[in-house]
C-alpha cells in the first residue's frame, strides 16, 4: 500500500485520534486495519498497544516512529505564517511592509501602490528598521544597522515574523533601490540564503528564492531584480531545488514557454540530491529532486512548453515518469501532450522513446485539441456522445489553452460555447488575455454577460481584476457589462 500524504498544516491531536482509532478496530478484528498493522509495523504484535499504533500512523505518512512524526508537526508549526492573513496596523512601518509585500493570498491589483504611496508621504519609512531597508533596498543604511549588530540580518520581525532577506525578496515597490546590494549585505552578516516560511502550514517552503522569482496562482509578478537576486541567492548556497518556485513558474498560474529560471535552477543543480535545510526540516513530505523533475517535465507537456521540453530532456528528465500532482491524472507525459493537443511536444518526447495508444474516448479528446477534424469523424460518433454527456467541460479547457481552433471546432460538434464549469471559456480566455480566442467565442454566440460561480463575476470582470488589457478593452468596446 502506498504511504499517506500527511495534510498541510497537519495537527497531532487529529493524529492521536486517529491512532487510537485504528487501535481500536484493530482490537476488533477489523481486516482493514490488521491489514495496516502487519505492512506499517516492523515487528507487527499480537496485541497491539497504543503506542503500536502510533508507530504505524507514523510509519503510514513515511516517518520512522511518533516522536519523529510529532517532531515534524512542531516543525512545521514554528514555520508556518499566513502573511495573507494579517490585519491592517496602525504602525506605519508595519503597515508598510504589509503592503509592499507579495502574500499570496490577499495580493489584489494596486496594493503594493499602496505603499508606494506611503513611502512618498513618510520617506523616513525607508529606514525605519532592518525590515523597511531591506525592502527597499535602503542598501548603506542597512550595512550601518548590520555593522552595529550583525544579528539583525536573521532577526524576525515586521507583520509576518520574518527575516528581513524575505522582505526584500518579496516587496514590489515601483520606487527603485539597491537590492542586489542589500542582499549581499544582509548575506555578508550571516542571512540564510535558504530563509523561507510554510504558508499557513503548507509544506512547500516559500523561500526567498520563491519570492524573487514571483510568479503563482495570481501571476505575481517577480521582483524588479528577480534574476539577479535569484543568482545571488544560489551562489550564497540556496538550495535550487525549490519546489514553490518550480509551481509557481510551471503548474501555478499563467504559464510561458520561459526556460530562464530552470536553466539557473539546473545550472545549480536542480535535480540532484542534496541535504538542504529544508529537506532536513520537513523529510518525507518533501518531494524527491527526482520527483521535481518528473513533474515539471509533465508540466511542459500539459501546458504544452516545448522549449521547457527541450531542456528538461536534455538534464536527464524521464520521459515516461509520472507527475505526483493530481492535475497531472497518473498520465505520462506524451499521454499528456496528445491530450492536450500540444503536437511539437508530444514529437519531442515521442522521439525520446514515448509511446502511447490512445483509445475510445481519449483517442477523441486528442483528435479534438489538436482540431483534426478528420480524425474525429473516422472515430465515428459514439465517442462524440459520450464527450457530450461527459465531459462537455472539453471546450473550456480548449478555450483555457488558447486552442482557437479547437473550440471552433468543439462549437461545431454541438460543444456548448457558454457551458459553465466554474467559469465559462470566455471567462477562461479573457483571464489569459487570449484576444483571439475571445473573438472567436463571441463570433460563436458565447454570451458576455454569464457570471462564474465562484466569485459572481463576467469576463470582462476577470480580465480587469487580473490586469490583462487588451480582451478588457475588446469587451468594453462590445459594450459588455462588467
């Protein structure tokens, strides 16, 4: 049986009753949980005990005995911190700082504004404590602090109880400072390169590597210095196996076939095993740099990223290991690609020695995303139904990839331009700033007007909220309601 995922911000009392639990049916004669003694246990007893069934709750989610496991839940607990969820404050520095800074999760358009604004009123703010220097890059200021204490370089403080080296890697202001000179500052004075936090429990660490490359679920964007400050950091020694990077850069957000952040990533040695501090933290919750590799490989092929592709082959990738994520569905990576129409890919890995047979209702779904139309109706028409009755969601993810093509081709076979899976394809492609798609959905009679079910918001809602431009200003120009 393959080991547990322990949950994010896991708690031990959840775990306690959870073995006492499985004590309990145990001693009933339950087969399920015997079942669990006899794998988990080393020395499976007769009469179990509770702290037999500790052990094997332990040993279930990968760790050797309880107090590990206990060890490990303390861990994560002195480390998790929920920037996103920190108040207002009436102390201007804090105030600051919790406005400058990237938080993934309460990051809205004009925040960071925010504090350029009160940068502007309040100059002094710049040098308020290590925290505001580093975070605006307030470079001499912050040797001087450093000078007369060196300690303040890993000190914790400011909203989210962090390091100052966090705070400048995360900050977004549009006022420019010297970043790149804080940080060899703070390094200078002893900063952990590998600094991170487990967002409110989440056991991918968001390091400073993390927040100088930006990127996620809100398109963060990365910092002005990005590249440079990312470089320093590995040079200092950070670990390039960072697993929240490589998310936010590839399953997380709005994807780009950009290779710069793996090449400095690998040129580091991304990939290889190492004993970073992180990986000493968390253990077995951490993902093996195998596994990193194997997952962004069939990133690119879901995304469809054949220059991601290229490089990741070219490191060693395997070209039919399966991604851990979910998203991923236990597919390959050419099973992936073929799926999702992305045909240089699927060449690419098929001439690394992928293969692949695709039937039914797959062979169908492929046939479809990459708009062959030819070979949909060889397939004849029951594979058509059942997509229909099924799956009908498969012209939003057309629509979410910018396969323009594809959904015309889906609308033409009887697709619905407006069905509503969370979000409508219009709202999908005008989240991705895809003009052309929306056009075409418009041309096919999607209706503008329809709100998602999550935030009860339209197209043109989306594509104000997240920046992109110029499907706002198509949608405007329709007259379509925001």
């Amino acid at each position: 049986m393959p080991l547990h995922h322990l949950p994010d911000n896991p708690s031990l009392e959840r775990l306690r009753k959870q073995a006492k639990t499985l004590l309990q049916h145990a001693k009933a004669g339950d087969p399920e949980a015997l079942g669990l003694v006899a794998e988990f246990h080393p020395r499976p007893p007769r009469a179990p005990q509770l702290s037999d069934a500790q052990l094997v709750t332990a040993r279930m989610y990968g760790f050797a005995s309880w107090p590990r496991l206990k060890t490990h839940i303390e861990t994560v607990a002195r480390y998790s911190r929920s920037p996103h969820q920190v108040e207002a404050s009436e102390e201007l520095p804090e105030e600051f700082l919790r406005l400058a800074c990237l938080t993934y999760g309460a990051d809205y358009p004009g925040r960071t504004g925010e504090a350029d604004l009160l940068l502007t009123r309040h100059p002094h703010l710049s040098t308020a404590n290590v925290f505001t220097m580093a975070a605006t890059g307030s470079a001499e200021a912050l040797a001087d602090a450093l000078a007369a204490n060196p300690g303040l370089a890993r000190t914790q403080g400011g909203p989210f109880a962090w390091e100052p080296l966090l705070y400048l890697t995360y900050a977004r202001l549009a006022a420019p400072g010297r970043h790149l000179e804080a940080a060899r500052v703070l390094l200078r004075h002893g900063a952990d390169p590998d600094a991170g936090f487990l967002w409110a429990g989440l056991t991918s660490p968001f390091t400073a590597l993390t927040g100088a490359f930006g990127g996620g679920e809100g398109d963060q964007p990365p910092h002005p210095q990005g590249a440079a400050l990312a470089r320093l950091l590995l040079e200092a020694g950070a670990d390039p196996n960072d697993s929240q990077t490589l998310y936010n850069l590839g399953l997380g957000g709005g994807f780009a076939d950009d290779t710069a952040h793996l090449e400095l990533l690998l040129e580091f040695g991304l990939g290889r095993d190492r004993r970073g501090p992180w990986r000493a933290r968390l253990g077995p919750t951490l993902q093996s740099t195998r596994q990193l590799l194997r997952d962004e490989l069939a990133t690119a092929a879901l995304r469809g990223g054949p220059r991601r592709t290229r490089l990741l082959l070219a490191h060693g990738a395997e070209v039919d290991g399966l991604g851990a994520h979910p998203a991923y569905g236990g597919r390959t990576p050419y099973e992936l690609a073929l799926l999702n129409g992305h045909i240089e890919v699927a060449d690419l890995l098929a001439a690394a020695g992928a293969s692949a047979n695709l039937k039914d209702l797959d062979a169908f779904t492929a046939a479809c995303m990459r708009a062959d139309a030819e070979a949909v109706a060889d397939l004849g028409p029951a594979p058509l139904a059942r997509a229909l009755a099924h799956h009908p969601e498969l012209i939003n993810r057309a629509a979410g990839q910018g396969k323009t093509a594809a959904v015309r081709l889906l609308a033409g076979l009887g697709f619905d331009v407006d069905h509503l899976h969370g979000s409508t394809p219009l709202h999908d492609a005008a989240w991705n700033d895809d003009v052309e798609t929306v056009t075409a959905l418009i041309d096919l009679g999607a209706d503008p007007a329809v709100r998602d079910t999550r935030f009860d918001a339209t197209p043109l809602g989306w594509a104000e909220h997240g920046g992109k431009h110029r499907v706002a200003v198509f949608l405007r120009d329709l007259g379509t309601p925001g």
